[in-house]
C-alpha cells in the first residue's frame, strides 16, 4: 500500500469547503462543558519581539492563545489567521500550533484538559466522538474584552503560587473564562469548527514512527477510542491505523538503507522495532525481499553517496546549515535523532508510572515553594515553565527562591536568556546534568562538573581524568534517569523537540542554548553566564588568545602561502572540512588564518557548509599542501581504501611528509580543553617543537 498525502490533502480541502467542516451546534457544545471536568495543564505568559517565531509546537493538551498586546500570524494545523490584539484562538490536543510576531506580541497561553464525567447515552457517545468541543478549533473576536483579559490575568497570577487552594480558584476562574467566551460566541452566531482527526493522526506518525505507538496510545494522544479511529482509517485511507504506521516506517528504513550506513539493526531500532528480525520480516512483506538484500540491489543505482551519519561533529555549526544534501546527514542526526532527551520508551504502563512520578514531584516542589508565599519566590516556580513565559524577576537581576530541587532552604536565582526566551535558574547551579552531547569541556574548563551527561559527551580523549563521578545517563537518557540524579538545571542546545523541553521542565529549570550561535569562544562566555564563571571564561579567552599571538607568525613563516586541508575517510568516501566542523579547523582557518585549497574557501569557509563528501577522483582539488587527517573514527570503514590508493600517494603532501594524524575520537570536538590539545598538535607538526 503506498499512502498518497496528495489525496488526503485534497479531501481535506474540499470537508472543508463544505461549510467548513464538521460544524457542531453551539448548543450541544454549551451542554458538553455542563457535563466535562476540568484540569488545568498549564498557564504561559509570554512575549515575541517582532519578526522572532514561538517555533512548530505540538499542543500537549485542548489550548486558548489570547492575544494581550500586538499582532502575530498565527497556524492551527490548517487554521491560519492574524491575531491581534485581544483576539483568541483554541484548538485541541495534538493540534500543531506556529506562531510568528508581526510586531511586538504579548500572548496568555491556557493549557486545560476536560472530559466528560457524567454517565451518558449512547447517542451522545457517538456523537462526542466525532464533535469533542475540547478538540474544536476556532478563532473568535470578542466584542467585550475586558472579562476575558480580567481573567486571564487573575488566572497567570494565582498560578505561579504553590497554593492548591489557589489553583482551585484558578480553575474556577477558567471556567468563568469559557462561560464568556461561549456567551459572546452566542451573541455573534459562531460555531467551532472540527479539526481534521486522521491529518492530525498522520502527521504525528510521521513525526513519531521511531515510538512503540498502539491503537490505545494514539487514541488516547487525540482523545478519541480506539474504534472511531480505526473507522476513521478505514473509511478514508482503506487501512487501519498501524498498517498505515508500517508503511510509514518502511519508506524511512527504505530510505535509510539506501543513504545511510547504518546497520540493520540501527535500522531497526531508528524505526521503532525492537529487534532486526521483527524489522526484517516486515521489511520483506513491503518490499518483497531482505533488508540487506534491497540495499545490495539498490546500491549500484545510487548517484550520491551517502555522508557519514555517526556522532555530532560540533556544538557551533549553524542550525540550518546545508553541507549535506540528504537528510541521513550529520546534520539532520543532530535536529531529529540527538536533542537532549529522546522519546520516552516503553509500555504504556511504564509511561503512565513516569507520568505519575513526576506528577509528584511537581506537586512536592510546588509545596516546598509554596512556604514563601507572598513574596518574589514565585520566580522559582516560573523558571519551570517554558522560557517564554514571563518571570517576575527583574531581567539579568536575582532574587530568593524558595526550595530547589535539592531540599535546600533558600536559594538564589537569575533570569538568563537562552536560545529560546528567559529561563529563571540558579545563581550557582550545583546538580547540572548535560545534555549538549559535545560540550561538556566548556564546564570542565570552569572548573564546573556535572553531575550527568550524556553518552557522547563522556568519549572525549582529551578529557581523560576529569569524568571521573560523572554518570552517563546514556546515549538515550530517560527522564527517570534524570529524576532520580536530582538536577538543579539542565543544559541542552535548542534543537531538542518541544515535547522532550516539556518533560524535562517538570523536573529542573532547562537552558537551551542556541546552536550554532558563534565561535567555541562564544560558547565559552555563555557557559560562564550560566555558571556564574564570566572572570574564568573571559580568562581562558585571554590566555588562549596570548598563545595565538606568540605561535601564528612562526607558523605562518613556515607554512607561508601554502594551502591546508583537512580530510577525513569514511566508510563510503572521503570528506573535506572547513573552519566549522571541528578536526582543528577553527584553529587552523580561523585563529592562525591559514589558506586553504580554493574549492574549500568557496564551499565550506565562506559558504554555509562546513563538510563537503567527495570522491577519490576529486581528492587533488581538495588535497592542500598540509593535510591534517584520520580515520573517521565512528564506522567501520577502510581508511586503507583512500590512504592505499594511488591517487592519495600522488599528493604532493603525501611525497614530501606533510601529512598529519589527527586524533580520530578527540578532533570532532571543539571545547577549550580540546582546542588546546588540538593547538598543541598542529604546533608541534608545523615546527617539529613542543612549543
């Protein structure tokens, strides 16, 4: 079966040219909310400076977005408007929700879910299945704003309280919210429009395939049973859910069998199976044959090789760069397979219990908080939320907390702005777990151990000795993992996907630094912010920046006007680096200003590419005169294949022995630590010195 998206794309067009949809009565929507109980999630208030975006953002439970100040295009799955000022949207869980400012935009953002509680007949069943009120989107501008912007505002506050009692109110006041709201509906004729289920269904698969998902757990993510959307499946795709499931996760294992160098049972376990023989025989029922044979029938048709897709070549490469033309790239590996904590795996058992857990431990902090009642402590609750909420706390200043995370009585806070927003955090975190993957040596160097990190920060050569104590919470960490290490913050870049941020939030602050936001020295300041160490950052700045001026003009007496590459073999080929991808380029194209080979410059330095895959035919374009080079270090490949060959030997670097082993493990990394050793490498290949 293949799906054509083109199809359902156009049957949804079309529902909802039919008077918009699935319309339902505004009556039986009043008569619902009588009937439902309701929890609130959470209450967000936050800014957008004109022109910044609140990013692709997954709707974790039914939403009101209300627009305080400004205006801001706003997309609802397929639902777009411009909201303005005192405008407001809704939609339902798993709804997809973009926001982008026009100009300056202040939003309320109600988080709620509500169900119905009451026996009911079964005509009403069946029509809640299709006609949920809390899965409706609309958009609505009301003729009388001041109740609802009175509200919202009593809500924002009396939520950031640790109280209980006064989140009882706080619900109330919710309820005093949508009874205005449907009144004003009323008043002006509205009706809700219902979302499009199976759009909405298949894009989280899509997005999701590497998950065990059941029928119970997709129905239970969109608040419908299990037979309505099995009927619903059925009856529009001619499929029942996990059949569709399968399908989608075989083209991604097509697609990674033929572009990737993953083995099968990476394959398997990239695809949400368990096992390679489970992924095999499903593999062979779509395609007719083998994994391992399709990719032997395929291999030879392939115009492009792949590129390495292994570990995270640097914490400093531009989110959007395009070095890669596929997307098994590194960079693809970084944005959909390494942000700081994966999916969390598991029966529905397990994650319900982890569900519950840290339910707990909200409501234990919440508790612990609520001791300071009344004062600026409630700045220690908002540092949970996510960063675009806005804090109480004076921006760059600090204020009293109550109870961290560690039982301690007070402790003192700071709002920092991160890759995403403000974040409130402690003045001098004590329980950090890292989760940037590559760069963790910015901590080490200020004197700073975490108490956790993440499998790919621990692999470092060059920071042999100084992980000892630190747990390795795993390539895939979970959030028990991180819950029972009793973090005080958590660092991350800020790829990671919202639903992991929204996990990790119920259990420490979370910074999630920008990617690709400047030099490793940019990095190192933003790393002192954070840890209260500006004075030892900016010192290893100083220092590092004296050891460039003594050693820059006797290297570049020796080396002159001479070019310098950096090659790396691979399992399929080779690859070219430039002054962004580690391996000591930022040293050698940036610091000492090096020259490189011309077809390098063009493509890597001063375009946006800083790795360029290429063939053993092309190696003497790339080829400088000073090769620094290894093994790539992170496949099984033969680096005998391209450093055996004869066209590697006719190098005019190989003849005259300026070649140079860089560290395989150690050079992808770009931390001060290993800037340093990188430093000391090239010095002593250049002048034959340890200087």
């Amino acid at each position: 079966m293949v799906i054509n998206y083109n199809v359902i794309n156009r049957q949804r067009i079309q529902r909802n040219k039919d008077k918009r949809g699935i319309v339902m009565k505004l009556n039986e929507h009043i008569q619902w909310w009588n009937h439902a109980s309701v929890r609130i999630m959470d209450i967000r208030r936050g800014r957008l400076p004109a022109g910044s975006a609140l990013p692709y953002y997954q709707l974790p439970s039914s939403a009101f977005l209300y627009a305080a100040q400004g205006q801001a295009q706003v997309q609802l799955d397929e639902l777009q408007t411009t909201l303005r000022r005192n405008q407001l949207v809704h939609g339902g869980r798993g709804a997809i929700l973009a926001v982008r400012a026009d100009e300056a935009f202040e939003y309320f953002l109600v988080l709620y879910k509500a169900v119905l509680m009451l026996p009911q007949s079964n005509r009403v069943i069946s029509l809640l299945e299709q006609e949920n009120p809390a899965r409706l989107q609309y958009s609505f501008s009301p003729a009388y704003t001041h109740p609802l912007l009175d509200r919202l505002e009593r809500m924002y506050i009396e939520w950031l309280t640790a109280d209980p009692l006064q989140h009882l109110y706080v619900r109330s006041l919710f309820l005093q919210f949508v009874h205005e709201v449907l009144v004003q509906m009323k008043q002006q004729g509205l009706v809700p429009v219902q979302p499009d289920l199976l759009a909405q269904a298949l894009r989280y698969m899509r997005e999701h395939y590497r998950e065990p998902i059941t029928l119970d757990t997709l129905a239970e993510q969109f608040d419908c049973s299990v037979s309505y959307l099995s009927k619903l499946f059925k009856s529009r795709m001619q499929a029942g859910p996990i059949r569709v499931l399968t399908q989608i996760r075989m083209e991604r294992a097509a697609h990674d069998l033929l572009y990737s160098g993953y083995t099968v049972q990476e394959i398997a376990e990239r695809t949400g199976y368990p096992d390679a023989h489970t992924f095999s025989r499903n593999f062979k029922k779509q395609y007719g044959c083998p994994p391992v044979q399709f990719r032997m029938n395929m291999d030879a048709e392939l115009l492009v090789q792949g590129s390495p897709v292994v570990h995270p070549i640097t914490a400093l490469v531009a989110h959007n760069s395009k070095c890669y033309s596929i997307q098994s790239s590194e960079n693809y590996y970084h944005l959909q397979r390494k942000g700081g904590l994966p999916v969390m795996r598991g029966t529905k058992t397990a994650s319900m219990a982890t569900a519950v857990l840290l339910l707990c431990v909200t409501l234990l902090l919440s508790a612990c908080s609520g001791s300071g009642a009344g004062t600026s402590a409630n700045n220690g609750a908002t540092g949970n939320k996510a960063p675009s909420s806005l804090s109480t706390a004076i921006p760059g200043g600090e204020t009293a907390a109550p109870g961290s995370n560690t039982g301690n009585t007070a402790a003192a806070t700071k709002v920092y702005t991160d890759g995403k927003g403000e974040v409130t955090i402690p003045v001098n975190p004590q329980r950090i777990i890292d989760l940037t993957g590559s760069a963790i040596g910015n901590l080490l160097v200020l004197g700073v151990k975490p108490v956790a990190a993440s499998d790919d920060s621990l692999k470092n050569p060059f920071h042999a000795g100084q992980l000892d104590d630190i747990v390795n919470i795993g390539a895939e960490p979970n959030a028990e993992a991180i819950l029972k290490l009793d973090p005080d913050l958590i660092l991350t870049f800020d790829y990671i996907e919202e639903a992991q941020y929204e996990q990790l939030v119920q259990i420490a602050p979370v910074v999630r630094l920008k990617y690709g936001g400047g030099t490793p020295q940019d990095l190192l300041l933003e790393f002192g912010k954070i840890t209260g160490k500006e004075a030892e950052a900016q010192q290893w700045i100083d220092g590092w920046n004296d050891r460039i001026a003594e050693v820059k003009p006797k290297i570049t007496e020796v080396v002159g006007d001479q070019t310098v590459s950096i090659l790396q073999p691979y399992a399929k080929g080779i690859y070219a680096w430039g002054n962004k991808g580690g391996r000591g380029g930022e040293i050698l194209y940036g610091d000492l200003g090096l020259k490189a080979p011309e077809i390098i410059r063009t493509t890597l330095i001063d375009g946006e590419g800083f790795g360029g895959n290429l063939s053993l035919e092309l190696l003497p374009e790339y080829a400088g005169d000073y090769i620094f080079t290894s093994n790539w270090g992170w496949d099984d490949g033969d680096a005998n294949v391209v450093y055996g060959s004869k066209v590697w030997k006719s190098l005019p670097a190989v003849k005259n022995n300026r070649v140079y082993f860089i560290d395989e493990k150690g050079s992808y990394y770009n931390d001060p630590i290993s800037l340093e050793a990188q430093l000391k490498f090239i010095v002593e290949s250049f002048l034959g010195t340890g200087q």
